[in-house]
C-alpha cells in the first residue's frame, strides 16, 4: 500500500478550486447577459489597466498569448461595441485599442460578477480564515521569499 501524496492531492485540490471558481465567475456573468466571454472579460479587466490605450502587441505580452489571440477577441469586443481601434497620434500605422463607454460600463458589472462569484466562493470561511488565505495565495501567486527576491535583482 502506498502513502498518500500530501503535494500531490494539494495539487488536485488547487484543480477542483480552480475549475469552480471559473463555473461560479461564467454563472454570474452568464446571469449578467452581457455577452462576454472569460477570455473577453480578461482582456477588458487588462485594457483598464494600461494608463494610455496599449497596442495589440502590448496585450498580448500582458496577457501572455499570441497577438492573433488578441485580434480574435478585440473583433469580438469591437464588434459589441465594447472596444475600438484608434490611430496612434504618434504613428498612423500603430493602431492602439481604447475602452469604449459601453466597454466601461461592461466592465464594472464584470467586476460584480466577479464580486459577487467571491462572496459565493468565500462564503464557508470566518473572517480570520479569509486573512489567512489571502496571505497564503499571496505567497503562492509571488512566488515565495527566493523568487521575490531573484525579481528584485
């Protein structure tokens, strides 16, 4: 008989946690009817945090996925009117991608949905536990001490 994997099933559970937080976040924004994909919505939530509108270039480096991926996505976004593709002021033949106010509206009701999947998901753990989970994922999200430390170098 073997022993358990003690890594291994925290592993699996880390799975079961990761796939029920995308099933509860497509639920809310299933429920929302805006007509955004995750894929799309991860774009959205990236394009807001750029300080001026980025290339397709950029967000494809942000996002860490090839540039067609993104042309794929910003059509859709565009299509709805959630996006557009702006000349660059600088350089006509850079085209950047700018939030559109239904893309602002999109996103603030994406960022409810994404509100309210957490209170959901959330909901089982007291206060104290909550603080205690932020700061392990923290710790797991950074990387730990060594790789903190290599980033700063």
């Amino acid at each position: 008989m073997t022993s358990p994997d003690p890594d291994g099933l925290l592993a699996e559970q880390l799975l079961r946690l990761t796939r029920r937080v995308h099933r509860i976040q497509k639920r809310h924004l299933e429920q929302r009817a805006l007509g955004i994909t995750p894929a799309q919505s991860r774009l959205l939530r990236t394009l807001a945090h750029f300080p001026a509108p980025p290339r397709m270039a950029d967000l494809a480096e942000r996002l860490e996925v090839v540039p067609r991926a993104v042309t794929t996505l910003v059509d859709g976004l565009e299509a709805n009117g959630k996006v557009r593709r702006v000349p660059d002021p600088h350089n006509r033949r850079v085209i950047r991608i700018e939030l559109t106010d239904d893309g602002h509206k999109a996103l603030r009701a994406l960022r409810e949905a994404r509100r309210s999947a957490a209170e959901e998901i959330l909901a089982p753990l007291g206060a104290e536990q909550r603080e205690v989970l932020g700061g392990l994922l923290d710790t797991l999200v950074d990387g730990g001490p060594e790789v903190s430390a290599g980033r700063e170098c």
